[in-house]
C-alpha cells in the first residue's frame, strides 16, 4: 500500500503544475477615409474692356496703316481708361469717380465732372457697390476722319456697353449706348463731344438717361 501511494505521487510530480496558453492577434488597418474632392476654384471674372471690333476709315487722301494702327490703339486707350475710372471703379465701390480730366477735351470735361444730367449718364455713381460686375456686351465699333494730308483728325465710337451685377443679391443692369466723338490733343485721344444713353434697372425700378453734347 504504502508502494502504490509512492507511486501516485511521483505520477502527479512528473505532471507540473502550469498552464500554457497561446493567443493570436491580428491587426487590420482602418480603411482609408473617403473625402470628397475640393471643388475647383472659382475663376475671376474675366477683364471687362472695349474691342474696337471694326475701324472704318474714310478719307479724302491716303493714311498710313502705321498711323491708323496707333490711332486705333490710341482711342481705345482712351476708352478703356474712361471705362475703368468712370464705370467700372464707382460702380464696384460704390464711391465717386476720380478726376476724368486727363480723358476729355477742357470744355467737355467741364460738362462731365460738374454735377447734372451729363456726369450722371456719363459716370455710374450713387449706387451701392455692385458685386460680381461682368460684361454681355463690351464693343466700340470705330470711325475716323482724315483729310487729305492723311492726318487723322476725329475718330467716332458707337458704345455698346451692357453690364450685369449684384446689389445686395440683387441683379442689376447698367447699359451704355451711343457714340463718343474723341480728337487728338496733346499726344493722346480725348473725349471731345458724347451722345449717350445709360438704363440703370435695380430689381423692378428702370431709370434711363440720355445726353448730348
């Protein structure tokens, strides 16, 4: 008996008393947040300027193209510089013109820069500022005069200026219509005589205003 309790015991010892357990982990990478590509950016609305689209010339003698050329670039300078300082620049800041008179013959430029129905059809003040201001139409079809020494003497340009904006979400419209008479004076084109008309529409309320010089 006391043999077979002996050999018990020596069975048990020979067992050990651990515990071996194994654990497997795996590690999955989160999938990749999908996100919605940025949106492209907006484009600036493109510069507004006059075209000269067409220059006829008439002429009793004969103009060098050289100096019908520069004639030509020389009056829609002007015109773009009156655009810029006295349509576009009031009407995106809703502030006054700046001094116009380096764009106009000294009597015209009197009639302009003085309070009354010619400066408010010629420059676009008093109104809110306009937001988002762009161009349907933009286009200054030209004519010029030339004796016959071949000196050009007077250019015409019939406006076709129609613009489009926002006051406060609201859409307004501003078109110029009619003819700028410029003439060479002291190195560059001036405006000299004007017959325009301008519609100003905010909402449902239309003004229009027509002058002549």
């Amino acid at each position: 008996m006391l043999c077979l309790v002996a050999g018990l015991v020596m069975l048990t010892g020979c067992r050990g008393s651990g515990s071996h357990a194994f654990t497997t982990q795996t590690t999955v990478p989160p999938a990749p947040v999908e996100t919605a590509p940025a949106p492209p950016p907006v484009p600036p609305p493109p510069p507004i300027t006059f075209t000269g689209e067409v220059f006829h010339l008439h002429t009793a003698g004969k103009v060098d193209p050289a100096v019908q050329e520069a004639a030509r670039a020389g009056v829609l300078d002007t015109l773009n510089r009156y655009l810029e300082a006295a349509v576009l620049r009031p009407l995106r800041s809703g502030g006054p013109a700046g001094d116009l008179t380096p764009l106009f013959t000294p009597p015209a430029a009197q009639r302009v820069m003085t309070v009354g129905p010619d400066r408010f059809a010629v420059i676009d003040e008093n109104l809110p500022p306009v937001s988002d201001v762009r161009a349907e139409s933009a286009v200054a079809g030209l004519n010029g005069l030339a004796g016959p020494d071949g000196i050009m003497s007077v250019v015409t340009a019939g406006l076709d200026l129609r613009l489009i904006g926002h006051i406060n979400g609201a859409l307004v419209r501003v078109t110029r219509t009619g003819e700028l008479v410029l003439m060479p004076e002291g190195g560059t084109w001036r405006i000299d005589a004007y017959d325009i008309q301008v519609t100003r529409t905010l909402a449902d309320d239309t003004t229009t205003t027509t002058v002549r010089s």
